[in-house]
C-alpha cells in the first residue's frame, strides 16, 4: 500500500499547480474517469442464485453479475476510540505519515489492520 514518494511528490505538483488538495484531485480524476468509461454493464441483471454458485464454483468471472455500488463488509460499523500514545510515538507516527502522505489516523488504521490479519 505504499506510495512511491515521486508519485506523492507529482499529485502535489499538480495539485499545488491547479490550487486544490491532493485528495481533491484524485477524486476529480477518479470522477473523469468514471465519467468517461460510464458505468460498468451487468450481463444480465438477475442470475439465480444457483448459477451464480456454479458460476463461482468452477471460477468463471461473476463480477459483472455484481453490483458493487451495494457491497459492504460485514461488522464494518465505526466505532470511536481515544488512545493516549507517548510524545515519541505521535513523533515517529507523524514523520512516518508525512513520508507516505496519508493522515495519521490513516497511518494507525492502516498499522492496527496489517497487525490483526
């Protein structure tokens, strides 16, 4: 999941460049991107389920038969949480956060999830 530095270093060029956030400009080119493609074509918008079961079953391609915009996981309600991090460790979290060019929540959600997998 790590980004290259010269690619974090390009989306801030571009974007200091254009005047907006580095976040707002992935999503306006994630939106271009939708915009051009279109959405994404089902092959048939109602499968029962036993021939998606046996689709899936002898590992043919069942992702058009998906609608994705509806997928969630399972228990992924939010949850507020405080936790009390010695000054070192905000340092280190923060420095390591500015390498990447994520938040630092991120950096913590991210090194919590990769530790519990």
């Amino acid at each position: 999941m790590d980004t290259p530095a010269r690619v974090v270093k390009a989306l801030d060029k571009k974007a200091q460049r254009l005047g907006v956030t580095r976040q707002s400009l992935i999503k306006l080119w994630i939106a271009e991107r939708l915009r051009r493609d279109g959405p994404a074509r089902r092959r048939s918008p109602t499968m029962k389920a036993n021939e998606f079961d046996a689709k899936f079953d002898v590992s043919e391609d069942i992702s058009e038969a998906v609608d994705w915009s509806k997928a969630r996981r399972p228990n992924d309600k939010l949850r507020r949480v405080n936790v009390d991090f010695p000054a070192w460790v905000v340092e280190a979290l923060d420095k390591q956060a500015r390498h990447l060019g994520v938040t630092r929540q991120s950096l913590i959600k991210l090194l919590i999830a990769e530790r519990l997998e």
